[in-house]
C-alpha cells in the first residue's frame, strides 16, 4: 500500500503521526487545528498533569493532541458540535481519562475560578473574544499567573481602507470575517484591559501556505476562498497567535452580561396634573 503523505509538513512533526483519515473526519472549521495547536504550543510550558481548557474546540481534535502529546487534562469545550460525538471520538482515542467533553457558550462557562492551568483556543476566538469586556470574563477561570493563548487565522495588519478587490468576493458571503484580526490588533485588545501580560503575538511564516494546503485537501470545491488565498499570498491573510499570563494581582470585575439590576417597583403617576 502507498504511503499516505496528506497533511504532512515539516514544520509540524506531532501532527504528522496522526493518521490523515482521522484529521479529515475531525474537521469541523477552516484550519487544521492540529498544525495550529502544535504551533501554539510550541512557545507554551506545558506540563504532565496541569488542566487546560480548549475553549471552542471543535470536534476535540485539538483537545485529543494536547492529551497525548503533553500528557495534561483537557475540558473538550464547544458550543456547535456534540459532546456525545466528541466523547465517542475521545474514547476511541483511548483518552477518556484525560479529556473530557463539555457543551457550553463561551459566554455561560461551568468552571470554577482559578481552576485552569492553561486556557488555549484554536480558531475559534475571534468568534466570541473581540467583545471588549470577554477576556475580564474568561480569565477568572485561570489561575493567577496562569495564560490565556490563542491561535486562529486572522489578518497580517488591520484592513482600514476599502477591502482590496481580490478579498471581496469571499469576504462578501463570509460575515465571519468581520471578525478576523491582526495579532498586533489581539495584543492591544487584550493589553488595554491590564488584565494580562502579552508574552507574544505573531504570525505563522507563509501561513497562508497552510491555509491552501489545507482547504486543497479538504474543501477542493471551494474555488471562492482559495482563489482569494492564493490571490492575497500572505499580504492580508494568515494565522496569527497571542499568548498572554494572568496578572497575579488584578482584581476581576463581574461581567456584564452576568449582573442582574435590583428592582422594586413602585407605582407613581404617569401624566402631570394640570395646575
């Protein structure tokens, strides 16, 4: 039999062991979330034990990959996909004592504070984080001095002008992209509140490179977004990360959506009398 050499890449050796049948029935978004956990976790001190959220994972993928390769614990959280599927994948993965699947908003989280090590989310936070009060809220679930990372695709610099002619016809039918930022956009975002301490945010070299790679082999028939890809080479589109430590000593607001506003309600006329 041939060897299969899909989704091979030097870059990202963990990834490569991983069969590419598995990779394909674990899609569930538009980047290989393996070669993004990988590239991630490469900067990250990661240890034998420490519990991780992987917030918005997926189809647990990525969840999978930070078990067996960091031998840490790993809460398998997602809004859209099945944690009844994600539990069978995981099981079949013969990782049910270390990953655990969770169905939850990332705005109604059901951890306690101060309860993770290490917060990772892999293309899924510009989905939910650009909200200016969201990073207040998701920290309090890290431990003082613990980090909150971040790999996604995202922009090579902010895009202030009109939208360059090659991006508009996959970026008019893709609202998502609204939301895709620069890492040097992420940093600001997250610095502002004085919530975290950027340790780094970058981009992925020719990580556009990936990003056609990736959707060649999964989504071939999806001419509109390659085109715009391969149109842009890089100078607007790739994959950014950011990776911040909790301050040991900042106090976290309630967040805003989670306050409720006392009432009691007194009747009082409507109109004014007439004098």
């Amino acid at each position: 039999m041939p060897f299969d050499n899909r989704f091979l890449n030097d870059q990202f050796p963990r990834s490569n062991a991983y069969h590419p049948d598995w990779i394909l029935a674990s899609v569930s978004g538009g980047a290989n979330s393996l070669w993004l956990t990988e590239w991630l976790t490469s900067v990250l001190d990661l240890k034998h034990g420490m519990n991780v959220l992987d917030l918005g994972c997926g189809r647990a993928a990525s969840s999978i990959f930070l078990a067996r390769e960091y031998g840490v614990s790993v809460w398998a959280t997602d809004l859209w996909c099945s944690a009844s599927e994600n539990q069978q994948r995981i099981r079949d993965a013969d990782m049910a004592t270390s990953v655990y699947p969770i169905h939850a908003d990332a705005r109604s989280l059901p951890f306690a504070t101060d309860f993770f090590d290490v917060i990772v989310s892999i293309d899924s936070f510009f989905y939910f984080g650009t909200d200016d009060h969201y990073l207040n809220y998701l920290a309090r679930f890290v431990k003082p001095g613990g980090v909150i990372a971040i790999a996604a695709a995202g922009l090579m610099h902010e895009i202030d002008g009109p939208l360059p002619a090659h991006l508009q016809s996959w970026w008019a039918g893709e609202r998502g992209m609204l939301s895709l930022h620069s890492a040097a956009w992420w940093r600001r975002h997250w610095e502002r509140t004085g919530i975290v301490d950027i340790e780094l945010a970058d981009n992925m070299p020719d990580g556009w490179q990936r990003w056609i790679q990736w959707h060649n082999l999964i989504a071939p028939d999806n001419r509109v977004e390659i085109e715009a890809v391969l149109s842009d080479r890089g100078e607007h589109l790739g994959y950014v990360r950011v990776v911040g430590r909790r301050r040991p000593n900042v106090g976290l607001d309630d967040p805003v959506w989670l306050i409720s506003v006392p009432s009691k309600y007194e009747q009082k006329p409507l109109l004014r009398q007439a004098p």
